[in-house]
C-alpha cells in the first residue's frame, strides 16, 4: 500500500509518496494544471502498482479538478478537514516552517497513520454534483450583490441620503431605474407625483403609497453638496447601479435553473415538503447531504459541519466544562441552515415556539437560531437517511415520547 499527499494550488500541485513504513518513494513531484500533468500522476503511480486500490490519495480538498481525474480512474481518494493541517505539521517540525513538498508529505504520512481522521471521496450523481455547483455559484453571487448593495447605500449616503427613504431594497430594479433616470436630488426634485405614479407603473411596480413617499421626500428641503463630491458619487452610483442589475439577472437565471434541476431530483420532493424551505434551499440541502446515504454515520457529524453544535472545554476540576461557539464549520452550510431555520418562524408553529422559549431564556438572536437549526438538522437528517417527506405528527410525537422518557 502507499500512500500520496497532494498540496493543491492554482496553478501546480506537489506530491509526495511514502511507503507502509512512512518511507519516501521517490522524491517530490510536482506537476502543472492540466490534462498533461494529471497523466503524469497517474503514469507515476502505476509504475508503482497497476491497481488503483493499491493507493491512498490524500488532499485537503473535494472540489478540484485532480479529485475528479484520480477518482473517475478508480483511486481511492480521501479529504482532511483545512483547519487540521496547523496541527499536523507540528508533529513533524516544531519550528512551523513548511514549503509545498514538505505539506505534501505531512498529508500522505499523517493519511497513513490516522486514517480513521479522514473521509473517502464518493462523487454525486451528475444532477446532485450541478445542483451542488450551481448552489455554491447561486450563494456567490447573492454575497457579491450584498457588497454592491452596501456600496451603493454607501454612495448614496453621501450625495443623495434623501434617496435612501425612497426604497426598501436600493437594489431592486425599480430603485436602480429610477437612479439611472433621476440620479441626483436636483434631477428627481422637478418631478410630479403623477409622473412618479407613472415611472413606477412603467416599471411594473404598482405601490401608489411609495410614490406619494417619493413625492413627500422630495418636497423637503435637502442637504447641500459640493458640486465635486455630487458628480463623482454620481458617477459611481450609475455604474453599481448597472452592475447590480446585471447582477440581479444571473441571480434570477440561476434561480429558474435550480427549480429545473431541483423538480428533476428524487430527492426534491423530500427537501420541499419541509416547512420554510423552498427550491433555493432544497437546492443547498441537497449539496450539503448528497447522494451516499453511508456519507454520515450520525447526526452529530453534520451538527458539527454545520456548525449549529457548540463546542465544549473539558479539562481538570471543571467538570461541567466551558461552552465555546463553534468556528471551525463550513460557512456555507452554517448559512443556509440558518436560513432554513429563519424561514421556518412563519410556517411552523413548534419552530416559532421553540425560538421564543431560547429568547425568554436571555438568548440573542442567533443563538436562538442555531439551536433551532440543531434541531431542524435532527430531523432533516432522518428525512433524507429513510428517504421520507416531512410529517408533524411524527415528529411532535417523538418529542412527547422524549419528554416522558425524560420525566422517567
């Protein structure tokens, strides 16, 4: 058996093997990104052996486009968690220093010592591996929009804050219309109320109380700008302002493609019939568990990759231990289980109740979220492990078998 670390970069990749013994096979590799320098690997490899079972790829990574290449060629391919690396190479050089080869090696010996640490690579179906890209591009995009809109506000608020009264969302398509046609107080001063009416009616956007808002505002007397500052933060607002509508279209692409994909996915329906999550987040749930239903032994697993588990410091005479917020998860995932347990407020009665309980009890906000996202995880696990739909009774039924079980 050998086993081969991969330090992975943009550009290149460093590879090292080490036998059985953890003795070096060889010296250290490196190769260029491309079709050439993954044959390269893999005409290295099989002149070691000609079964790809014969080795333990080990790389910090899943998403990459070596990952694909070593499995599709039936590899073993295993993932450490990032943040491990820190620590590992303390075992081997307690000054800190490291280069690329020397990670290469740490990755192929310390797979070879603790392997149990690590997670095999088991690729999705075609349909879940699009649903799971196009998601994390979908949730890309969204934090992208979120910087251009706090930009523009920015912008806005220093020429133009009158403006900020006018809208909810500065990025909505109306609001960057009427910014393109009126993008100074002095050009949207000399309009009517009935021309605004007509603008929004223009615009699809029949809100007859916003647009006496418009008109109200525009009445007042507003703030003077120096005439340098007014024409450069003009300019800037006109340019956000047509990226984000730019943006606000692939946004909107990306959404119609994944309800496609979504209603396609045997799994949808699953994801779909929970309360407050719609094709957007069904869409991430389906990336978060994927196809392998053996991928997670339990739900603690996921707890901690999502980040809804706090963690606990348990050392010496403090038994009880010190409860930290968990740092260490993936943000992608912490997100959209917070928002699936953010939307499930309004659809569902036990989740809204829940959250007040872990309010009274002195909780903020977030706090209160995750720990009812640990128990949305819960349920959404078993969901997807017995492939059934969500059912109240059944749950609100185990809970009251819980209680008495408790009270036992």
């Amino acid at each position: 058996m050998y086993y081969v670390g991969i330090d992975w970069a943009d550009q290149k990749h460093d590879i090292v093997i080490v036998d059985q013994q953890g003795r070096r096979v060889g010296k250290p590799k490196t190769i260029e990104k491309s079709y050439h320098g993954f044959e390269e690997i893999n005409a290295m490899l099989r002149t070691l052996a000609e079964d790809p079972g014969s080795f333990n790829i080990g790389i910090e990574t899943p998403h990459n486009l070596i990952v694909d290449f070593l499995v599709d060629k039936s590899y073993p391919v295993f993932v450490l968690f990032p943040a491990l690396m820190p620590q590992l190479r303390k075992r081997y050089r307690v000054s800190g220093a490291h280069n690329d080869p020397f990670d290469a090696h740490v990755l192929a010996d310390s797979l070879r010592t603790d392997k149990h640490c690590w997670r095999q690579v088991k690729l999705n179906s075609e349909l879940t591996r699009q649903i799971e890209i196009l998601a994390r591009d979908h949730h890309s995009l969204i934090e992208k929009q979120v910087v251009l809109r706090n930009s523009l506000r920015s912008t806005l608020n220093l020429y133009y804050p009158e403006y900020l009264h006018f809208f909810a969302d500065v990025c909505c398509n109306t609001s960057l219309a009427f910014i393109e046609a009126y993008a100074d107080f002095a050009s949207a001063q000399k309009l009517s109320q009935l021309r605004i009416k007509e603008f929004f009616k223009e615009q699809h956007y029949n809100n007859g109380q916003a647009a006496a808002r418009v008109y109200q505002v525009l009445q007042q007397k507003n703030i003077a700008v120096a005439p340098a500052l007014r024409e450069a933060k003009k300019f800037k607002a006109l340019v956000l302002s047509k990226q984000l509508r730019q943006l606000n279209s692939a946004i909107k692409l990306y959404h119609i493609r994944l309800i496609e994909l979504i209603e396609q996915h045997p799994d949808g329906e699953i994801f779909l019939s929970y309360p407050g999550v719609g094709h957007i987040n069904a869409a991430r749930l389906m990336a978060f568990f994927g196809d392998d239903r053996s991928r997670f032994s339990s739900v603690a697993e996921i707890q901690g990759l999502a980040g809804t588990c706090p963690v606990t410091d348990q050392t010496g005479k403090n038994r009880r231990g010190t409860i930290y917020f968990r740092r260490a998860c993936n943000k992608f995932y912490r997100n959209m289980i917070h928002q699936v347990a953010f939307t499930s407020l309004a659809q569902c009665r036990w989740a809204k109740l829940y959250y007040k309980k872990h309010r009274l009890s002195g909780k903020k906000h977030s706090h209160a979220l995750r720990c009812l996202a640990n128990i949305h995880l819960r349920i959404l696990f078993a969901m997807w492990k017995n492939r059934t739909c969500y059912d109240q009774n059944i749950f609100l039924a185990q809970r009251e078998s819980n209680k008495l079980s408790n009270d036992n």
